[in-house]
C-alpha cells in the first residue's frame, strides 16, 4: 500500500482558502474550459490504464500456476489442467497486450490533440492561483501561531495507518494523493477531528481537478 503524507493542522484551511477567493473570484469559464479538456483526456487514459491494469492482474496469474506447475511432476494428475489453464491465460496475455498498445495510440493522438491548448489554459489558470493565494503562507503561519498550534505532520505506515498525538483544540486532517485513473485530478482530503480516529477514503475525500 502506498503511503500517504498527511498534515494535522489547527485551523481549517478550506476556510482560508475560500476567504482568499472572495477577494479574487476563480475565473469560471477558464475553469471550465479546463474540465471539458480533462474530461476528453479522461476517456484514452482510462482505457489505457485498464489494459495495462488487465495485463498486471493476468501476469500474476499466470505466475502463481507457472509455480505451481513447477513444483509438479508432469505425470500428476493435476498437472493437465494447470497447464491447460495456463496455456489459456497466454493467449489472454498475448490479447491484453494487443489492446495496451491500441489504447496506448489512442492516448498518444489525444495528448498530441488536447495537450497545447491544455498547458496554455493551465498556465492562466496558474497566474490566477499565484495572485489569489500569495498571502496563503503568511496567513495561516499567523493562525498557527496565534494559536499555539503549530502543524504535525506523518505519514501513513505499510498498512495505511498513522498516530499523531494532538494537543487540545480543534484540528483538521490535510491530505492529498494523485488519482492513479485521471492524472488530471487528485484526491483532497481535509477532515475535522471529531474524536479519536479519522478515516481517510473514497467517502470522507474528494476527487478535485489538478489545474
């Protein structure tokens, strides 16, 4: 499992950001310019990522009976069937990688197509967050300290766990990770501490465009 960084912090800072924006409204229709080209590329890297996922899944398949076949002899009677299986997991391999190398063509057109009008919004739209966020970092270092609170940050273990010990207050959980199926998008989570355990997953996050 891989490992997420997380960051425990004393103020929310959904908050400040929001705040930030009041001053400096995000520009909508860049946004959503954005979002129909993330949602075009979407489409290609997903079936992409599902023919190189099937291959994975086939070779460990195909692993596990080549070890069990190898600690057989040939003439046992189980030794047919395993070898027939995987005779046709081959052949299921071979076809998985026929498909992985058409959705990788599909997926190379659409980047050709999509990405230069996609790095030119994203750089708009990166002149806009330096403008609207330039006092993100003074502000809440102020908040931190004015607090006493100052953040704590982990990550979590082989088994997707982390401990932090939180002094007294109120405290927000910060974290994000990319999206292994859109790398136009990532996943955030910033969870309130309501007791002594917090779960991060599908329900307590959200999948937000990476502009």
């Amino acid at each position: 499992m891989a490992r997420l960084g997380l960051v425990a912090l004393s103020y929310n800072r959904d908050s400040v950001l929001a705040a930030l924006e009041a001053s400096n409204p995000r520009p909508v229709a860049l946004q959503r310019s954005l979002d129909s080209l993330f949602g075009l590329f979407r489409v290609p890297f997903a079936a992409y990522a599902r023919a190189a996922y099937e291959i994975q899944s086939v070779e460990r398949s195909l692993g596990h009976l080549k070890e069990r076949l190898d600690s057989l002899p040939r003439g046992d009677a189980e030794y047919a069937a395993l070898y027939r299986r995987f005779a046709a997991g081959s052949d299921s391999l071979a076809s998985a990688r026929v498909r992985r190398d058409q959705a990788q063509r599909a997926l190379a057109v659409a980047r050709n197509r999509l990405g230069p009008r996609t790095d030119s919004l994203r750089g708009l739209m990166a002149i806009w967050e330096d403008s609207t966020y330039r006092e993100y970092g003074s502000i809440t270092s102020r908040l931190s300290s004015g607090l006493g609170r100052e953040p704590i940050s982990d990550s979590t273990d082989a088994w997707g766990k982390a401990k932090l010990r939180l002094p007294a207050g109120d405290w927000w959980i910060y974290a994000h990770s990319w999206d292994a199926w859109d790398p136009n998008s990532t996943w955030y989570w910033n969870v309130a501490v309501t007791g002594d355990r917090v779960v991060l997953d599908r329900t307590t996050g959200r999948r937000i465009p990476r502009y």
